[in-house]
C-alpha cells in the first residue's frame, strides 16, 4: 500500500495533466476571437448572456463557448453516404487524442518529497539527490525518462486523424487538405525534433523535469539559464516548426480557407467541434513544451527551494509551500503567455503558399537547426 | 544595380507581352524576415494592449441597439403631411411627388374642395413604407411644401405588409424633429396604422415604363 501523499500528489498531478489543456481550450476559443477582435480594433464576442432574475450577465463574453459546445453537441450531424464510417468517426478521435495525453509529460511544480507522513519540497536548482529514505513525488502526470521522445511520439499520431479525415471523407477538397497536412505535419516534425536536440544535448538529458531543474541554474552567476538564453536559435526554429505542426496561420495551408477548407470539410457538429478542439488543444501543449523547455518551466528566477537569492547578495526567505505556489503560478503564468503570444502570431502574420511551406520547412528550417546542431556542439565540445 | 534598398523594380524590358515581369531585390535583413515579422507584431500588439487598457482606443464600433449616435440633421426619415393651421393638410393633391417617386410608393385619391384657391384635397393620402427607397423626391417635387421627411425617426418594423400602408391622419400626426409640442392637440405615437392594403393591380405594370417620372 503506497502512502496517502503519494496517491493524493499522482491524481493531481494526472489530473492536472488531462484537466489543464482541456479546459483551457474552451477559453481559448473565447480569447482567440476576442484578442483578435481587439488587435484588429474590433469589439469581438459579447453578446451572449446569463439572464437570472431579469439582469444580464455577459461576462466580457466569455459563455460564447459555452454557447458553442451547447449549438455543436445538439447540431444535426450530417453524414454522407458514401464516407468510410469507420475511419469517419475514428478520425476526430485520433486527433483529440495525442493532443490530450502530451501535457502528461510536462512538470508543472517542483518536486515533493515525502516521508512518512510529512510532505517537503525538494531542493531545486542545486542539483542534489534527496536521500534514499525520501519519496520524491514530481508535480508531472508522468515521469518518464524519454519524456522529449514521447512529445514526438505522440505529436506524430496526430497526422493520423488529419490523414484519416481527409481519407474518409470521400471528398477530393477534404483528401487535398489531408495530404497537405500530412505532408507538411512530416516536414516539419523532422525540423522540430533537430531543434529539441540542441536542448538535449545542452542540458544532456531526456526528461522535461530535469531539463527544468537544469534551468534553474545561472549563467555568470546573474542570468538564468533557461533554455531561450542557450538556445535563441532553437527557439526561433521551435516556434516555427511548432506553429506549423499545429496547421496554424501563417501555415494553414491544410485548411486553406479560401481555397480547400480543409481536411474537415465533411464534417458537423461536435466531430467538427472535436478538430477545432484538438487544435486549441495542441495549443495549449505547445505552449507547455515551448514553458518547459525554453522558458524555464516553473522555474522563477533566483527563487530556491528556501526563498529568493539575489544576485547581489540579499535574499527574501520563504516558507516552502510558498515557494510551491510561486512555482506553479509562474508555470501557469507562462503557458498563458505562451498561448497568448500563439494568437498573436496568427492574427500578425499573412499565411504561407503550400510551396513556400515546404520551402520554408525543406530549405531553410532544417538547414538552420542542423546548423543551430553544429554550434551547439562547438560549445560544449569547446 | 544596387542591392540595397526596398522593392525596386528591375522589369523594365517587357518583350511584348502582357505579363510585366517584376523582380524584387531584398538584401540579407529582409530576407531574414524575422525583422518585419517583429515590427508587425509590434504593430498588432500595440493595438490589442491599447484598445484593452487605454482610453483613447483604436475601437470605433458602436453597440447599436444599447448606444445609438444622433442622426445628422438633414436625416430622412418617416414621412408627414405637414398640416395647415387648422390642421387640415396643406397637400392640393396635386399629384407631383406620386409622379416623382421611382418607387411608386405613394397613393393620392383627389377630392373638390369648396374653398376655391386649393380647389383639391387628398381624401386619401397613402405611402407604402416598404416600397419607399428614402430618396426625398416627393419632398423636393411638392409645390406646397405639404410633405416633409424630417420626423427623425425610422419607419417602424412591421409584422404584415398591410400595416406598412401609412394613411393621411398618421402622416398628419407626425412632428416635425424639435417641433415636439408645438402644436395643438394630442397625437398618437408613431406607429403605422394604415388603412389597408391598396389594390395595385392596376397600372403597375411595368415599373419604370412610360408612366415613371424618373
């Protein structure tokens, strides 16, 4: 029988895991059309409400999704005869799917330790190994020590579902869009698993929460060494090969709105709903990776297990679930941030051609991260 | 030829065809992209954290049915007879503005009257709202300035065609805008009552034919 603190720290952490992207994606969907709205000088959603008692409550619009979920699940779902009803409704399915189970991966807070009874925080950044008597519980759905291999593993699923979609569909604009998908979703994966391997062999490991431990040290003693500062160029290559996995402006040619609509174009009411959500999704997951590996995850800067260490020398002691807090609201902080800057790409940025795509991926991308390889070695080796 | 500066256009022998062919020299920085992207960004940014925090926002949408702007002053709105001082109206039913209207909304029935300098009276007065295109003809045809679009107000949202048919005692009713309570009696408010549907069967063929004024 483990010990209560152990079950109790693994269902939130798995929970988290599932629960977070999930329900930040509803927002999502709100914040997209509002932020855009507002960049584009325009008021965007509002006018859905609550009526209790006779008073509206429109909430800065924020029941639209809800409004939404309500119109796509009671939506008449129109099937044509001719589709491939299996791989029909597989599809949607498959590319929910590895959206949902990457955030596992990802650590949100500093690990816990327990012993017998008692819950402590682990000492971070200082790179030691809590004794032997100690139960170490990570704040991560799952630790796993190929966590980055897994990222991939699962990011590759997701060209089933579109793939699928698009076959299934019986339909030459649904089957134009899943090729391209396909064949942009496999160009640049080859782009974006050179980029994490500047990082692996940065920090010389696979796994997220000690990539993040990693991050929590400082470079000449004042900068902290998250991922960006080491890695500018990896980053750059990230987001962008990352932007495009997603099928994201600029590079939704797989939906090209104004010329194939896309793998999805058979599609109605939640089964739609379920792409549209797996693409917030994947949102939210890349900005989980892009915290984790670039941006220090939970990590604050010069705040130690024991509160903050300045670089100058004065320090702010903290109690430890304090610090706990810290951690994981700067963890959330940065998601959000993330997310937020994702929009902000879409709605900035004109969208690719279909050749320019692969052009971008084949020609330019995939030099670049080979080269950001090739320094990143010279500095270790050097 | 330089390699620097913006977007020059290096197509100039265009051999006889129609297509002119443009090639764009971009140096080193502009091809990274990366500047222009940041510099857009920054554009888009500046005015998602303006029109969220500051006052002076970039925003210029109304919220119609909850915030309404004034209409200008010459706004053409709802039709009305504008009446004489004993409150008959002061139309002669003399049939100009139904000859000027393009849409052939209004519907005059003449009457003899005894007072010899008018000889004519309207005994029925109708303008069909849902045909009329507000383009003020009838206003700028009539001879009596008898009728006037200046009540700044819209014809009201009607559930049946027939009650789009404003008769002769609502145009009557209607003020001026800023004439509110100026004039004797009590009025009804500005709803179309009408006196049922015209039957225009007849000498309505083809609109814009022979009989049309404009």
């Amino acid at each position: 029988m483990p010990e209560l603190s152990v079950i109790i720290i693994g269902v939130i952490s798995a929970a988290v895991g599932l629960l977070f992207p999930l329900a930040l994606a509803g927002p999502l969907t709100w914040a997209e059309r509002r932020q855009s709205a507002y960049m584009q000088d325009r008021i965007g959603p509002n006018r859905a409400a609550l009526v209790i008692g006779g008073k509206e409550y429109r909430a800065f619009g924020l029941l639209h999704p809800l409004a939404d979920v309500i119109k796509l699940i009671t939506k008449e779902d129109t099937v044509h005869h001719s589709v491939d009803r299996f791989l029909y409704n597989l599809a949607p399915l498959i590319s929910v799917f590895p959206a949902l189970v990457t955030f596992a991966i990802i650590p949100f807070g500093p690990d816990l330790m327990s012993t017998a009874g008692t819950l402590a925080l682990a000492p971070f950044a200082n790179g030691s190994v809590p004794g032997a008597d100690l139960l170490r519980l990570p704040l991560q759905g799952a630790r796993l020590d190929i966590g980055i291999l897994y990222i991939f593993a699962m990011s590759s699923l997701a060209v089933f579902g579109v793939t699928l979609a698009g076959y299934a569909s019986t339909n030459k604009f649904a089957l134009l869009g899943g090729l391209r998908a396909s064949a942009q979703m496999i160009s640049y994966e080859v782009t974006l698993g050179l980029a994490i391997l500047g990082l692996v062999m940065a920090f010389q490991t696979l796994e997220p929460a000690s990539m993040v431990y990693q991050q929590g040290q400082l470079l000449f003693g004042f900068i902290p060494k998250w991922g960006l500062i080491i890695q500018p160029l990896g980053f750059l290559i990230f987001m962008t090969a990352a932007t495009a996995e997603n099928k994201r402006v600029p590079f939704d040619t797989a939906e090209g709105e104004s010329e194939i609509i896309g793998y999805f174009i058979e599609y109605s009411g939640m089964k739609f709903g379920m792409f549209y959500m797996a693409e917030y999704i994947e949102v939210v997951v890349i900005s989980g990776v892009v915290t984790t590996l670039f941006l220090g995850g939970w990590q604050v800067p010069f705040l130690f297990s024991d509160g903050f260490h300045f670089p100058w020398g004065s320090m702010l002691q903290m109690s430890e679930w304090l610090v706990t807090a810290l951690c994981v609201g700067a963890f959330v902080l940065k998601v959000l941030f993330m997310c937020w800057f994702q929009l902000t790409i879409r709605w900035s940025l004109p969208r690719f051609r279909y050749d320019q795509v692969m052009w971008l991926g084949w020609r330019v991308l995939l030099p670049l991260s080979l080269l950001n390889l090739v320094l990143t070695g010279l500095v270790i080796l050097s | 030829m330089s390699s620097h500066g913006h977007g020059q256009d290096h197509g100039a022998d265009n051999k006889g065809g129609a297509v002119k062919d443009v090639h764009r020299e971009h140096d080193f920085v502009e091809r990274l992209y990366v500047p222009a992207i940041a510099s857009g960004m920054a554009v888009t940014i500046r005015h998602f954290f303006t029109n969220l925090f500051s006052k002076e926002k970039y925003t210029a949408t109304v919220q119609y049915p909850d915030v309404k702007t004034p209409y200008p002053s010459r706004f053409r709105g709802m039709h009305r007879l504008v009446p004489r001082e004993d409150g008959a109206p002061r139309c002669v039913a003399c049939f100009m503005c139904q000859t000027a209207c393009p849409a052939r909304c209004i519907h005059i029935e003449a009457g003899e009257t005894s007072d010899s300098s008018i000889e004519k009276f309207p005994v029925v007065f109708q303008i069909d709202e849902l045909r009329c295109v507000v383009c003020g003809l009838c206003v700028e045809a009539c001879p009596c300035d008898a009728i006037r679009m200046d009540t700044g107000f819209h014809p009201p949202p009607v559930q049946q065609r027939g009650t789009a048919q404003v008769g002769r005692a609502d145009l009557l009713a209607f003020f001026g805008k800023g004439e509110q309570g100026t004039r004797m009696g009590a009025h009804p408010p500005p709803t179309a009552g009408g006196q049922g549907r015209i039957d225009r069967s007849e000498g309505d063929h083809g609109a814009g034919g022979a009989r049309g004024g404009f």
